[in-house]
C-alpha cells in the first residue's frame, strides 16, 4: 500500500471513530442528570479524543508524511485508548439505561 492509501484508509478509519464518540456522546447527553455524573470523566476524555482526531486528520489530509512509522505506534496506541472509553462509556450508559 502506497503512502497516500494509507493516508486516506487512516484518515477514513479515524472519521469512523470521531462518529462513534458523536453517538456515544449524544447517547450521554439524554441520560437524566444524576447518571451525567457518574461519567462527567468519560466526557471530558471525549472531547479531548475529537479534537486529538481533528489534528491527526487534519495533519493526514495536509502533510500524509512519506515516513508513518514514528506515528503509527502513538497513533495504534491512541486508538486502543479511544476503543476503551468507547467501550467504558457504552458501558456506563447501557447500565444507567438497564
């Protein structure tokens, strides 16, 4: 796979991601008052994750280094991180749903 497929996969892969933590948090913004605060936490961290993917997205579409492999163990790393709040706020929410 040449540089920019990968740019564009990746570009693509994180887009999917920045809509998952969109449903995850308008999922969390219907949750009655007393259950917001239980993952005030989880919010915070998603905010910060959507504008971590901005900046990579953003770096991917202008710049798509010729040289990935330094980002690609920050960006595999990032990624697991972003699955496991998905999945703790998913989580949390399926339980204050239950």
């Amino acid at each position: 796979m040449d540089v920019e497929s990968y740019c564009e996969n990746l570009t693509i892969e994180l887009t999917g991601w920045k809509a998952k933590i969109y449903d995850i948090m308008r999922k969390m913004d219907k949750l009655p008052s007393g259950d917001k605060g239980k993952i005030l936490g989880h919010v915070n961290d998603l905010h910060v994750l959507v504008e971590e993917i901005d900046d990579r997205i953003e770096r991917l579409r202008d710049q798509c280094p010729s040289d990935w492999s330094p980002d690609k163990i920050e960006l595999e790393t990032k990624l697991d991180r972003i699955s496991n709040i998905c999945q703790d706020c998913s989580n949390d929410i399926s339980t204050s749903y239950g």
